[in-house]
C-alpha cells in the first residue's frame, strides 16, 4: 500500500496557493489531494485578483488573515522572509499567470508545483527550469493521470521490455464539454480557455492534447522527433482550436497517432492509450483506470485488476485499497503529492533520494509539454507540415 507504517504522522509540509478560490474547480482539487495523505498543511493564500474572494476562502480554508495576499508578487515576497516561510508553492491560474507567478517563487528559493500547461512559450519554461536548478528547489508539474497504478505498471512492463520493441503508440482524449459555444455563456472555465491572451497559443492540444504526449511519453519513455499536426475549430466564433489530429515519429523509429478533442459527442473525459511491440501489447482507459489490458503474440489477452493482480513493486505500492473498491482521479491526484511531499521531506531531513522517490511529474515534463504545443500549432499553421521538435 501507498503509506507505510514507518513514516513519522509528525512530518508535515506547509504550503500556500495562488489561485483557486471561490467559483474555481481545479483548486478545491488539488487542495483535497494534497492533504489527502496528511503531509501537507496549507497556510498561506492569493486565491483570486478579488481580495475578498482571498479572504473567503482563507476563511473557509482557517487561514490566518495576516497570510492572506491582495497579489502573488505580494505574497512571494513576504513568504520568501518569513522564518517560517512556506515549503512550496501551488499554481492554480489560468496560463498565461503560471510564469511570472512560478518564477516569483522560485526568487523566492519556494518549491513549485504548477498546473499544465506549464506557460505559454517554451522560453519561459526553460527559464523557470534554469531558476529551479540555481536555487535547488523542487518543480513539479501536475500531469495527473500519471499517478495511477496501472500506469506505472505499464511503464514498467515496457522498460522491463515484456513488450518487445515498441513499435506503434495510438493515445486519444475526447471529450465533449465544448461542443455548443459555451463560452458565450459566462462558464468561467470555457470562457479563459478558449481565450488566447488567458491560455495562449491552443485550447485543445494546450488542455488535453498535453496529457496525451505526457502519457505516452511517460508510459514509453520515447521521444518525439517529428510531428504533423492538423488542429480544427469547429464551433463558430472560437478563436482557437477544439480539435485535434497528430502523427508522431518518435527517435527510436516507431510512430505514433494522437487525437484530442472537445467536441467529441457522447465522450466525457475519454483519456485512452494503446502501445503496440513486437511481442505484446497494452491498453489502459483513464475512465477504467483500476485495469490494464495485455494481449500476447503466444498466450492471448489478460485483464490486470489493480489489487487483485500482481503488479511490479512500484507499481503496487501505488494502491491503495484492496480489489474492487475503484479508485480514481482523487486518488491518482494525490499520488502525484504524496511522492512529491515525501520526496520533500526526505531532501528537508537530508537523506538521499531514489529514481522511484522522484517519480512526480517535473519541470522537464513540463518543458516537453509546451515544446510539443509549440510544434503542433507551428505544424497546423504550415497546413499540417511535418516538423522537428
């Protein structure tokens, strides 16, 4: 199970939020997922450009109004002087705020965890990549679906090579929420990510297309070396794309096929990927995440049920409850804390650190994340031309 009886219940982080306040949904989540494992305490807070949204939510939330900031500049600032100055950051804005908001922090010598997309231009990645390195802080990036079980199980069956050579990686992600203008109607999340000056260059790639190559690529372990991107709008009076095709050539010689879209009718949240090799292939469903289908050349398909079947340590260590009990994106969310935090703690106390102790999602991922929207928009634009990333 995720939690081991020898872990101290004293050790605990505290954290702070920019972002997330009252009428928002990813904050309230990633809230819950960070103390879901009982690390981490949050204590500081600029949840919202309204002041009296901050101070709302700091209330509900038992915040101490003094730590309670009208900006993020001002909160960096006065954190970054406490004694007792908070142990990491979380960025929950709109995009084009996790920049200047990450790099405020990271000055600061503050760890960082940020939503996806990391920023808007690759630049400003690699800049807030090269500050975290400079000042010896952890940055980690919230590419979610990575904390489930039957993920890292995967990625380990294709690193320890039960599939063969990986020769062909199909992975979607349809939903529907965008099939209707919704942005026209005052829903605050349609109306900033279909916005360019609040989500940047892509809605759909940006959005969701960014979950599909950080899966396939952590699921792999390939990179990407071309690509052809044809990205649609079809809802009329959206700026900016809701659909999206994308043939991939990875470096190892395999290919790849990507597809995300928002105005799939009849899709909720339909993240799905297929890896196919010489000797064996998976395929594993966002939506029916406590599974793992595995098809052989010689002995057929089987169906791993995390909790029931036998996983690779790591992977195992990642479940939480027994078999048929789901669990979800909550869980998989805090998964993603829960190494982060402990990763933390064990840097504060000064003890060595394990690959397996840093499997979170880090800068680097985000890096690749905004590379790869880059090239996909810079592809569409050239009429679909294939380009190197």
């Amino acid at each position: 199970m995720i939690e081991s009886s020898k872990e101290t219940k004293a050790a605990r982080l505290t954290y702070g939020m920019v972002g997330g306040g009252q009428g928002a949904f990813i904050g309230d989540v990633h809230r819950k997922a960070a103390q879901f494992d009982g690390k981490n305490t949050i204590v500081a807070g600029c949840f919202s450009r309204d002041y009296q949204n901050t101070l709302q939510t700091g209330a509900m939330l038992g915040i101490d109004e003094s730590r309670l900031y009208k900006t993020y500049q001002e909160m960096a600032v006065a954190e970054g002087k406490r004694v007792d100055k908070i142990d990491f950051v979380v960025i929950v804005t709109p995009n084009n705020l996790h920049y200047p908001t990450a790099k405020a922090f990271l000055e600061q010598g503050i760890n960082v965890v940020c939503d996806k997309p990391l920023t808007p231009e690759v630049a400003q990645a690699e800049e807030l990549a090269k500050l975290a390195k400079e000042r010896g802080v952890f940055f980690c990036v919230t590419y979610t679906y990575t904390g489930y079980p039957m993920v890292k199980h995967a990625r380990e069956m294709i690193r320890r090579g039960d599939l063969g050579e990986i020769r062909f990686v199909n992975a979607e992600y349809p939903q529907d929420w965008l099939a209707t203008p919704l942005e026209t109607s005052g829903q605050k999340q349609a109306a900033w990510r279909t916005d360019p000056a609040q989500t940047g260059k892509s809605n759909c790639v940006g959005d969701i297309g960014s979950h599909v190559e950080n899966m396939a690529s952590y699921m792999t372990g390939l990179s990407i070396k071309s690509l052809c991107a044809r990205l649609d709008t079809f809802v009329p009076g959206r700026v900016l794309d809701d659909n999206a095709s994308i043939m991939v050539n990875y470096e190892n010689g395999a290919k790849g096929l990507y597809w995300s879209s928002q105005i799939a009718v009849g899709h909720d949240n339909g993240l799905r990927i297929r890896v196919y090799g010489t000797k064996a292939s998976i395929e594993w469903a966002q939506e029916n995440p406590n599974y793992l289908k595995v098809s052989y050349l010689d002995k057929g398909t089987e169906m791993l049920s995390r909790g029931r079947d036998k996983l690779y340590p790591h992977a195992a260590s990642y479940s939480r409850i027994p078999s048929g009990h789901p669990e979800g994106y909550f869980e998989a969310f805090a998964n993603i804390y829960n190494t982060f935090s402990k990763a933390l703690l064990k840097k504060k106390a000064g003890e060595a650190l394990t690959e397996d102790d840093l499997d979170f999602p880090t800068v680097q991922d985000g890096i690749n994340g905004v590379k790869f929207i880059d090239a996909c928009v810079a592809s569409s634009q050239k009429g679909a031309a294939w380009l190197e990333i």
